[in-house]
C-alpha cells in the first residue's frame, strides 16, 4: 500500500496544558498579525516610503501577514487545545510543511536582496536609481517569491514520499521536518539528508553573500566624513541586519541541533524562536530606529481613529 493510504493522519502534541499559555499564544497571534498589517498598510498609504528599502519591506510583511508560519500553525494548535484533540491530517500536515518552508525561504530570499538594496545604496548611489528601479524591484521580489515555492516543493515532495513506519506521534505542536524524519524508516531518510544538505550550503552561499555585502557597506560608512552621515548610513542597515541574525541563528539552532529521541522543552522553546517570533519581531525592529515608518504609523493610525477631529 502507498504511504498516503497508510498515513491518513499524525497526532501532535498540544502547546501547553496551562490554560493561560494558551491564550497568550493566541494572543501573540493577533498582535503578530496586527504588526504586520501596520506595517504593511503604513508603507502602502505613504508615497514617502515608496522606495525599494520599503517595497521588499512590505513584501515581507505580506508573508508574515497572509502565509506567514505563525498563521500556518498557530490557529491548528489553538483549535486542538480549544477541542482537546490532538490529530491533524495528512493533507493539513503536508501544508503546514509546505507553507512554513515557503515563508522560510522566500523571507531569507528577501533578506538576501534588501542586503544587495543596501550595498548599491550606500556603496553605488550614483547608479542606484538605475540598478534598482522599479522593473527590477518587481523582478527581484518575484524571484523570491518562486524560490520560496521552489524550495518548499523540494523539500515537502521529498519528505511525504518518505514511508513513515514508526508510528504517527510527532513530537512537536505542528508538523516540522525534524520530527517527521523520526518517524520514518531508517532506510528511507537518507534522500531528505542528501536536500538538506544541499539547502544548507545554499542557505550558506545567501549568507556569505550578505556577509560581504556589509563588509562593502563598513567599508563604504568608514569613508564618510561626517559622524552624523556614517550614523545615517548604518542606521538604514542596523534593523536588517538584526533580522539577519535572528532568521539565521534561530533558524541553524532548529534544523542543525541534534534530535532528541523523546520530546522536550528545548524543541518547543526552538520551535517557537524560529516559528513564532520572528513573525513578531520584525515589525517591531524595522520600525523601532526608523523614523518614516513611525511617522507613517502615527499619521495612519491618527487617519483610522481619529477621523471624527
């Protein structure tokens, strides 16, 4: 028999058994959600903003927003611990995967151009208008978005034509990779061994990529003459380079610790930094130490609340 006609659906294990965890992570949720809809309706109703930094910007907030991994596995794992059930199907299970690694690498993808969008900015400014104009703008946020498909379905396709023989238990609160494999046969694992490792030396060329961008751009800020234009100059980097940071490590922890063979706090608690929190996050360092995005925020939520003055 075929692994779908076998496998018809996998067990989870539920967020927290403490009720007031649960209505924190709803509410986490909906504060994710409201960020990211801000952020998005911010840089759309403000023509200041319409520039390439803040295009692929509000493309990120796209994702977070609409497909973004915390609406992937939140309103599951909220609906199980509201219905006391623990199950999930096998075609749930498989788009959770899908849609989670879609968000991982069509985000990094962005994180890898708006590195480029700094270097041509601060290293190339005569030429930036020519380099990053709106064509290519379009053309270089479509191209993230396709290889964000692209890696999901390598990635999802390669993972449920796995055969599954160890039960269907998987120790996590959504489906992840990790888990998954856990629960497949010895034997069969070692092609999805094979594209991880392909993806992590892809995910390290990015990397590399974006590392010697930003030895360009100190380079390039050392040169200025003025402290307040090197301040200038860095501050425009700084929250990108925070979200780099925080998208790689958390995201190196989960996939390359190794697996424990029963579940534990760890697992959850890294679940949660690279599933949940950059979600959260993000809007909240791209608008903490950027002005045009707070004046934007405060003229747009001045507009939607105050309308009557």
């Amino acid at each position: 028999m075929s692994n779908r006609t076998t496998m018809t659906e996998f067990l989870l294990l539920g967020f927290s058994e403490v009720w007031e965890l649960q209505i924190l992570h709803f509410v986490v949720y909906l504060a994710a959600l409201m960020e990211n809809c801000l952020i998005f309706m911010a840089i759309a109703f403000t023509h200041r903003l319409h520039s390439p930094m803040y295009f692929f910007l509000m493309n990120m907030s796209i994702l977070d927003l609409d497909l973004g991994s915390i609406s992937v596995i939140v309103p599951k794992s909220m609906a199980n611990s509201f219905m006391n059930i623990m199950s999930i199907s096998y075609a749930g299970c498989v788009a959770q995967i899908f849609f989670l690694l879609f968000l991982l690498g069509a985000d990094f993808s962005l994180l890898t151009i708006m590195a480029y969008d700094r270097y041509v900015a601060i290293c190339q400014p005569l030429n930036y208008e020519a380099l990053m104009n709106c064509r290519a703008c379009v053309k270089m946020a479509a191209g993230a978005w396709i290889s964000g498909i692209l890696f999901s379905v390598l990635h999802t396709g390669n993972t449920f034509a796995l055969t599954f023989c160890r039960g269907n238990m998987v120790d996590q609160f959504f489906c992840e990779i990790p888990q998954l494999l856990k629960l497949t046969c010895s034997d069969s694992y070692l092609s999805e061994i094979g594209v991880l490792a392909f993806t992590v030396c892809l995910v390290l060329g990015c990397f590399v990529f974006i590392i010697l961008s930003y030895v360009q751009i100190f380079k390039s800020v050392l040169r200025i003459p003025s402290e307040q234009g090197q301040h200038k100059a860095l501050s425009t980097c700084l929250p990108h380079l925070t979200v780099v940071s925080l998208f790689v490590c958390s995201g190196a922890f989960a996939y390359l610790k190794p697996t424990s063979s029963s579940p534990s706090a760890l697992d959850l608690v890294v679940a949660i930094l690279y599933s949940v929190l950059p979600p959260i996050m993000n809007p909240i360092i791209y608008s903490m130490r950027n002005k045009e995005i707070k004046v934007a925020l405060r003229r747009l939520t001045g507009w939607r609340l105050f309308t009557q003055e």
